[in-house]
C-alpha cells in the first residue's frame, strides 16, 4: 500500500486538484483531489493519466553534447562549462541581440520562466519568444491599449453572469475556467441563464448552448462590426458607462455607421434576426464573454479582439459584476512592453514587436534565423517547451534550428527540437520538484498552490531553474555572495524566523548593492535553494516577500494581515495546505481602479487599427473569403479533445483504441468526395502534406477540415499521429505575428479506401 500526495495536474492552465498514490517511489495511482478549493473534486481525463506525462519511455536521464549527428553523454560540468563559454563569445562577438530565450511557456510550473528571462536580461537580450505570443498576441496588444497592461487580461464573471457567450470557444473540451464542462452544462439548464456559442461548427459546447449561431469560418470581424452597428443604430448603448468610463470613443463611433448589417450577414452566413435578438440581449442582460483560439488564431485576429472589446464596452460589460472583470493576480503573467518606447526592442528583420506580455511570437523566429543580417539570432535556449510540434511551419523551424551556432534545450524527454539541440539538459519532472503556475483564472479569490515534490528524481537531473542559475554562475552574472548572508540561509531550519532573519540579512545586503535585485533569482537560487534543493522553491519565497501592492491588498482580505512578514506566513500556509488555497480576494466594487491607462478610463481609440475597420465590408470580405481552387478547403489546425495535450502526453497508450488523432471532415464534404469513415487521406496546404485516417461527423462544417495538436510525436523510434504544424505556415499570420491556425487553405485526397486499412 502506498501513500497519498496531495498535488495538482500540471497539463494545463487549470492545474486542477490531485491526489497520487506513490510506492516505492513510483507513481502508481491519481483520483481527483476533493479537498482543492478550485476544482472541488473535478478532474479531466487527461489530469487522470498524468502518470504517463511522468514516466515517457524516452525520459532524459543526463547531460548530451552533439558530436557530428550524435548526442553522446557528458558531465553537468562539462555541458555548463561549454555553453556559458559559447553564449558568451556569440554575444560578445554579434551583441546581445544574437541570443534568445524560449520558454517561461509551460502550463505546469512558471518559475523556470523567472530564471529564463533573467539570464537572458543579463546577457542583455530581450528576445524572449513564448507561447502566450504564438495564441495571444492579438488580444494581449489590444488589452495593452485600451486597459493599460497587456497583463490585464479580462476574465469573464461566471458566477455572476446571466448570459455567458463562448465565442471560438469549446469549453467542454477545452476547459480555461474552472470545471469547465460542470459549469457549462449547469449554466445551459439554468432556466434564468443563456448560454450562447458563436462557432462554425456543432462543437460539443455548441450542442448544449441555447443559442447557436454558425458563424461562417473567419467572418467574425465583419460579425463583430456588424453586431456594434446594429447597436448604435437603436440606440441600445450603454451611454452612461461609455460616458463615465471610456475615452477615446468620439473618435471611433463614426466607423460603425452606414454598414451594411444585412448584406454583412449574408456573408457570415447567419440569420439577420438571430443576430438582432442576440444584439437586444447583450443590451438588455447581465452577460460576459469568452473567446479563445477560434478568435485568436482566426482570420482578422487582433482585429477580432478590438472589436469585441468595443462591443464589450458599448454594453458596459468591464470591470463590472457579472461581466468580464480583471482578476487579482500574485504577480502579472509576464510583463507591459509598449512598442512606441524606443527602448522596446522590435525583431531584426520581421520588425515584430513584443506584443505579448512582453514577449515575442514564434511564428517570426525562422525568419530571425534565416538571414543573413549581422544581427540575426545565432544562439537560442529552448526551456519547457518544444516548438518543432507546437509553433507554426516545422519545415522552417528545422531549416533554421540547423543553421544556430548555439541550440540548447531543457526538457525531461528526447523531444523534437531535442533531437536537433547541441546541448540536451535533463530536466526534473513536475512532480520531482517544488513549482507553482500564476494563471489569474478565478475572481474574486486569487488561488495558489505551491507544488512539492512527491517522487524522488533521477540522480542526474535538476530543476530548470537549476540549470540556469548554474549557467548564470559560470558567465560570472552572479554577484559573490557574504558570508553572513550564505550562514543565513544555512540556518533557517524552515523555520519562519529563520527565513524572516536571512530576510533581514538578504536586504541590508541588497540595500547597498541595488544590482543585487535584477540577479535576485539566482541570489536565492544559490543561497536558499541550496539549503533547499529548489531554486524555485527559493525564488516563490522571494516572490511572495516582495510581492506587489495590489497582492498585499487582496491578501489582506483573505485573511493575510498586511505586516512585515505577511509573505512569509502566506508561503507557510501554502506549505501546510498542498492542496492550494485562496491567497487574495478582490474587492469586485473596486474593480475599475485595475485600470492602468493614462486616463484611467478603458480608453477605445487605437489609430493603428483605424483603417483596418474602415476597410472591413461586406463586399471586401466576400472577396476576400473565397478559397482559392487549389486549396478550396478550410484547415482548422488545432482541434480541442479529450484526447491530446500539447506534446506532453507522448506515449500514444494514454489514449489506448480511441480515435486521437484524426482527419474530421463533414458528412456534407465526404459525400461530396465519396470519402468515408475510416479511409486514409493526404492533407495538403502551401505549407506541406500530412496522411491521416478520416472521422466523417455532423460536428464540422462543410467546407472545414479539423485536425487535433499535439501528434506528429516520435516515439520509441516510431511517429504517432499527425503533425498539424508541418501543414501550417509561419508566414500566415496577423500584424502582431499571430499564425492563423483556425483558417488555413486546404485540400485533401482519398489514398485508401477503408476497406484496405
């Protein structure tokens, strides 16, 4: 019999509750964790086979070196030794825009992200390429704008709301709030709540909604305009909460008059008088949003969230009850960067800005590589993520990979961008370390959960963080530490007031060296976390001690008296309560003042996205909509399941003889082609062909073609599934560097019939 741990799932942003059973060592058993103030018992199917995310037949066990087209084993202090040699001389010899960093983009931990982005600012880059760029740059650039931060993110109050619209999003199989799917169906059967999906396709959140509208593919910017015309028209605004609380919309309520709402909905292919109800309910209810990647990543992609922040605002939805609010956060998802600073870095040769809290999108990264300017990126770390499966075009990332000086890459299995990397790093797993997620997902509590280690780790494997602290070490970025201050540490006992005095220590020391506080990670990294053995243990410390004023606020009202050590008792709770617990509690009649703009109001007038308005009409975006003849198909590259989870679930046995991974087309499209359930087929795009066995369902469109992410995966020398981003190209993609992954140009041809497979 082994024993329970309290834990959490670390597969995605919802890190729900779990208990693992462990025995001799191993993981062996996960149910639902009850007593999780967050998820309350819940558990998807995915959080219930994290143990084959812990144990991948292809798990890195030591330190590997390329040497001609072999990674052969080497010493930790050999592989540290050479690469802080080689990142020092590339940037020394190119500047510091020759190095990049990739991560900080894991669903599981964020504290690796700590120690990425500040050797990378030490090295003097600001090249920080990340996830949250290649889905959100779009809606993170326009919340920037007009809410003050790209880290203001507005969640919808589903507690509060009497009509939530789930807009690209299909929540019963993507989650992104709390027990989602409970959520959704108890909403749907609420006889005073709405649930409305607006999605081309009878998604399974769709076939529960009580109002769908089956938006065709890639009209929802001209919907969106469309919807705020219709609006105004009848003077259904919101003019007291435009009055009171925006700036700016003189300047913009022009470009929504004179469209041309029913030829417009023709286009979109929807009812005109759906679309009046719909636009009457949102003027006359309580309601709130949620968009996700079928806006992000669609057609028009920044431009979809500025409009639907517009018909947002003309509703008076924000910062509102039962609206979409901004929610209490421990520390921002990453940072504010305004590219109109001239000291906001922009990428060499596509010119992108970092428009995702701080961060730049990968779609752009082959090109940055793929030149010959003197500036181009020459060295890339690679950290938690593997962007050979989960970022656009693999056919240029492999061609760039292989042009790098420098490709090193953390990770705990032989990964596809591994497999390319002069330097492979073994990493620990989430359950082999201390880590935590910020993901500032519920309102008005702020939860947080400090993750311990329930398994022992291979001998040879470190946190990330580790790895990078070591690194930062041997580049000399790490200031000498006195001697009090390392006795200090030694001495804490994990005792409060032994942290509280090496606290006490740590500061005098800080106080009169202030370029102590940018290397402050790997300060406690090597002090700290080596009483510990977590660098990122240490780091959370540090976090919660200096934690920003607003935390300090809400913590208070949930129970944290704000005094001196108030960080310090937060960390010891989260220490006797593994199952997480509820750190901060916003104030929901206060919420407006989470605005950060110049003006403090929500302010809608962005002259960058002017012209893009004027020019969406129905009769350009009928144009622009047809399908060329030899792609005449919509691809959405990137279908939500029970079945697949980025590329971390990588043992195909996880989902046993469920269909996983297939080509979904309509039964409109398979009579149309005699293509059938069960036939093989090549999917074809400018971009590459992939082969796939077809599912013929009622739940697509026609015209549409769905495939999962997260397959194409080599595994035990065998590859499993399709590789959606072989058929995407980096190069489709928004101003802000977006890849539109929801509307790619396709075709598919019949290989085999059924009957032969």
């Amino acid at each position: 019999m082994g024993k329970w741990h309290k834990t959490g799932c670390v597969l995605c942003a919802q890190n729900c509750g779990l208990e693992i059973e462990v025995e001799n060592n191993l993981m062996v058993k996960v149910r639902p964790d009850k007593d999780n103030p967050r998820s309350k018992g819940y558990a998807c199917r995915k959080g219930m086979n994290v143990i084959y995310h812990q144990y991948p037949a292809d798990r890195l066990k030591e330190p590997l070196k390329r040497v001609g087209d072999k990674l052969i084993p080497v010493t930790w202090d050999q592989a540290i030794e050479e690469i802080a040699a080689k990142i020092k001389s590339i940037v020394e010899e190119h500047g510091p825009r020759s190095f990049a960093y990739m991560g900080a983009s894991s669903q599981g931990g964020h504290m690796e992200g700590a120690f990425g982005v500040s050797l990378l600012r030490q090295m003097g880059s600001q090249y920080h390429y990340s996830s949250a760029a290649q889905e959100f740059s779009g809606i993170f650039w326009t919340l920037g704008r007009m809410f003050g931060k790209q880290y203001n993110v507005v969640i919808p109050d589903e507690q509060n709301t009497t009509m939530l619209v789930a807009w690209g999003w299909n929540g019963m199989e993507s989650h992104q709030i709390p027990r989602a799917p409970i959520v959704l169906k108890e909403f749907s059967k609420d006889p005073d709540k709405l649930l409305v999906v607006i999605d081309p396709r009878k998604s399974k959140t769709a076939s529960i909604a009580n109002i769908h509208l089956p938006i065709r593919p890639g009209s929802d910017a001209l919907l969106i305009k469309s919807m705020i015309a219709i609006i105004l028209e009848n003077g259904w605004e919101n003019r007291e909460y435009i009055s009171k609380y925006t700036e700016g919309w003189e300047k913009i309520a022009n470009l929504f008059k004179r469209v041309d709402v029913k030829e417009a909905l023709k286009v979109c292919e929807l009812e005109y008088e759906q679309v009046i109800e719909l636009c009457h309910l949102m003027t006359t209810r309580k309601w709130s949003m949620h968009p996700d990647l079928g806006i992000y990543m669609g057609r028009n992609s920044a431009l979809n969230s500025y409009l639907m922040n517009i018909l947002g605002t003309i509703c008076g939805i924000f910062c509102v009850q039962g609206g979409n609010v901004i929610p209490g956060m421990v520390m921002p998802m990453g940072s504010h960067a305004d590219e109109r600073n001239p000291k906001v870095w922009r990428t060499v040769v596509t010119n992108m800005p970092p428009a995702a809290v701080g961060t730049f999108p990968p779609s752009v990264m082959p090109e940055e590589i793929l030149n010959d300017h003197p500036d181009r990126l020459r060295a890339v770390y690679v950290s938690a993520c593997n962007p050979l499966r989960s970022y656009p075009d693999t056919t240029a990332y492999e061609q760039a990979f292989s042009k790098l000086d420098l490709l090193v890459v953390n990770d705990i299995v032989m990964s596809e961008t591994a497999r390319f990397a002069h330097y492979v790093l073994p990493c620990r797993t989430f359950y082999e370390s201390w880590d935590t997620a910020f993901f500032p997902l519920t309102f008005p509590e702020v939860y947080l959960q400090l993750r311990r280690p329930i398994v022992n780790p291979p001998e040879n494997c470190l946190e990330a963080s580790q790895i990078f602290t070591r690194i930062a070490d041997e580049l000399a970025l790490i200031p000498d530490i006195p001697e009090e201050v390392q006795k200090a540490a030694e001495a804490i006992n994990l005792t409060s007031n032994g942290r509280m005095a090496f606290g006490m220590q740590l500061m005098q020391w800080a106080g009169s060296n202030p370029s102590v506080f940018s290397k402050m990670p790997f300060v406690l990294s090597k002090t700290l976390g080596k009483v510990w053995d977590s660098a990122s243990k240490a780091a959370l410390w540090g976090v919660l001690m200096t934690a920003p004023a607003a935390f300090r606020k809400n913590a208070v009202q949930a129970g944290f008296d704000n005094t001196i050590d108030q960080g310090d008792r937060i960390f010891q709770t989260l220490l006797d309560n593994p199952q997480g617990l509820w750190v901060g509690k916003v104030n929901p009649e206060e919420n407006m003042a989470a605005i950060r703009t110049p003006s403090g109001k929500i302010e809608l007038y962005i002259p960058e996205m002017e012209q893009s308005i004027v020019d969406l009409t129905a009769v350009s975006e009928a144009e622009n909509l047809k399908m060329p003849d030899k792609f005449p198909l919509i691809l959405n590259a990137g279908r939500h399941m029970p079945y697949n989870i980025n590329t971390m679930m990588r043992n195909p046995e996880w989902n046993g003889d469920k269909p996983a991974c297939r080509v979904a087309i309509s039964v409109e499209d398979g009579q149309k082609s005699g293509i059938v359930d069960g036939d093989e087929v090549k999917i074809i795009t400018e971009a590459g062909s992939e082969t796939g066995i077809v599912e013929v369902t009622s739940q697509v469109r026609p015209g549409m073609v769905l495939i999962p992410h997260g397959f194409g995966l080599i595994y035990d020398g065998k590859v499993y599934g399709i590789n959606a981003n072989r058929l995407t190209k980096n190069t489709n993609r928004d101003f802000l560097g977006t890849p539109i992954h929801r509307f790619v140009p396709c075709r598919i041809e019949k290989i085999f019939a059924s009957s032969y497979i």
